[in-house]
C-alpha cells in the first residue's frame, strides 16, 4: 500500500484556514532587507574609497586636491554620488 505524504498546506486546506507559507516575507520586511542592502553597499564603498585614499601619499593626494584630514569627508560623498 502506498502512503501519501501530508503537507502543511493540506492541513490549512481542510481546517479553512489559510497561513501564509512559512518562505513568504512580509512587505515590512522586505523593506528593511532592502534598507539593509543599501546601508551595506554604501559602508563597502566607503571603505573601498577610504582605504585607497589613505594607501596615497601627501603629494598624490595634492595632486588631486584632498588634504589628508579630509579624505573621510570625501570618501562619504564619493560613496553617497556612487551609490545613486
């Protein structure tokens, strides 16, 4: 004799209830893992931009008009113009 195997969404069929199946994710969610991705891909560029300032000596950096105490400054709007 074969068995048939009983799913969760065979249960919620013939109780009359209907629960959202358990991989849906919420709008509210779905927002914040979009948010998320974005805060993320920003902080990586950041970083990138950062790092590859700093690797830079004094004359290089005058080369291109940034002072060293402002390459953080310029690494957040580098970061905020890439990302639009």
């Amino acid at each position: 004799m074969a068995t048939q195997a009983i799913t969760a969404k065979d249960i919620n069929a013939l109780s009359g209830r209907d629960y959202p199946e358990a991989w849906r994710v919420s709008e509210t969610a779905r927002r914040l893992i979009t948010r998320l991705e974005a805060r993320l891909a920003y902080w990586l560029r950041y970083r990138a931009t950062v790092n590859e300032l700093e690797f830079l000596t004094d004359r290089q950096l005058a080369d291109v008009g940034i002072v060293r105490a402002n390459i953080r400054e310029h690494a957040r709007i580098a970061a905020r113009v890439a990302g639009e």
